[in-house]
C-alpha cells in the first residue's frame, strides 16, 4: 500500500480522535509542519496532549490549535512567543508539564526506542523532579523521566522518497527526527518527494520503517517567529588601499 496521500487531510484521515497524544516535529516556526497542523485544526479534534519544543506563536504554528480550544494538555520546554498559550496556562484553562530541553528530546528518543524510562541529572533538586523516583549512580543524584510514545506524530522534511525515508534541511533536523521514531502512527510531509532508490542512504536521516504516511508540503513562506534586522553599512575603503588599487590600474 502507498504511503502518499493526496494531502494533508487525506493523510490524518481515520487516526486522529478526541484525547490523543499528539507529538509535533519543529522548533517555534522552524521545520513544522503546517499543513498537517491545519488539518488537525480542521478536523476539530479536541482534548488534545501536544508534545513539542514549544507552541509556536500566536496564529501560527501550534498556536492555531490554541486558539481553536483543541488542546487540553503541552508537554514542552517553552513558551514564550505565544501570549495566548501563556495566558490560558495563568488562568488554569492549559495543562502545561514543563520538561528541561534535553530531557524532552530524550524522552522522545527513549519512546522511538523502546526505551521505557531513563535517568538524568537535569532537574535534580527542582520542581521538575518533583514526584519522580530518584536514584544514585556513582555518588550522583539522578531524577528518572519516563519516555514518551505518542499516539500520532507529524513531522516536516524537505525531501522524502515514496517509502518514508526522510531528509531533513538545516535546523528544521530540530525536533523532527525524535518525533518521527516516537508516534505509533507518524505522519511526515515534505516539500520534495521523489522515487525509491533515488536518495542517498547516507544522508538519511529517519529511515522510512517510522513513517506510516507521506503528503507533499504546500509551497508557502516560512515564517520566522522574530526577524532581527540592521542596516548594512556601506562598503568603506581604507585610503590606504584605495592608492593602492589606483596605482596598480593599467594607464
């Protein structure tokens, strides 16, 4: 059976459902994928866990789902750019289980793997290990985190083959690949999709055995959460190089 669906809304068809743990690729608006995310919104599902870095920001991104009332519950390490997300959080309407960085990404690594439960020393001592089992190895205090395996992933590559084999570009590698391994049901879209046998097997990066479902990503502007600019200085030269340059132009 294919994996390529004809789009985003074709390719979540039957597996989303009210109360599921939703595992989202990305970092703030880098490497999401947003044409899986509006479909989500799209569907309507509600009570949602959503597992990622952070929510993006207001209107974009995972924000959208904020806004649209479908998500009960973030496991993520921050959420700074979106006022909505931080809002309902203060007011007790948002479930936030707030995870240092790292042991986000390994948790995520850990349930992609098998992995039911590891051991760190990031958040020892805070209210992060508050709860958890504690541990000593070698003189060292360690808190134990448990994996997470979600119920669907989504994921964002730049260029896939028809078996699922993905390849990410730059920092969209992010998030993404930990998120591919951990869904039970992975669901990528890419901007390039080509045939089997056509992608170099050393640069692949998530090997097509996690990934259930494949659409083609929309052409779209990819939006940067903030974009930090200043003027360009004009091009000065020393005077010293200048008399230089004019002597050694021929007559």
């Amino acid at each position: 059976m294919s994996k390529l669906k004809s789009g985003a809304a074709a390719a979540l068809q039957d597996v989303l459902r009210d109360g599921m743990t939703l595992a989202v690729g990305g970092f703030g608006l880098s490497g999401i994928p947003a044409d899986l995310i509006e479909a989500v919104r799209d569907s309507g599902v509600r009570d949602l866990t959503v597992v990622s870095n952070n929510m993006g920001v207001d209107g974009k991104g995972l924000g959208i789902l904020i806004e649209a009332g479908q998500v009960r519950k973030v496991i993520a390490s921050y959420v700074g750019e979106n006022k909505l997300f931080a809002e309902q959080y203060l007011a007790g309407k948002l479930e936030v289980e707030f995870t240092p960085q790292g042991t986000l990404a390994e948790r995520l690594r850990a349930g992609g793997a098998g992995i039911p439960a590891f051991y760190t020393k990031t958040g020892v001592g805070t209210l992060v290990a508050e709860g958890k089992p504690l541990a000593e190895f070698d003189g060292e205090t360690y808190v134990q985190e448990r994996a997470i395996k979600a119920d669907v992933s989504l994921v964002h590559a730049h260029t896939a083959d028809t078996d699922g084999n993905l390849i990410y570009r730059f920092t969209a590698q992010n998030f993404n690949p930990v998120v591919a391994a951990a869904g039970a049901v992975t669901v990528a879209e890419a901007e390039v999709i080509v045939e089997p046998g056509v992608l170099d097997p050393h640069h692949i990066i998530t090997p097509g055995v996690f990934v259930q479902r494949l659409v083609r990503a929309s052409s779209r502007v990819k939006d940067i959460e903030q974009r930090t600019v200043r003027p360009r200085a004009e091009a000065t030269v020393p005077a010293e190089a200048a008399s230089t340059a004019t002597a050694s132009v021929p007559a």
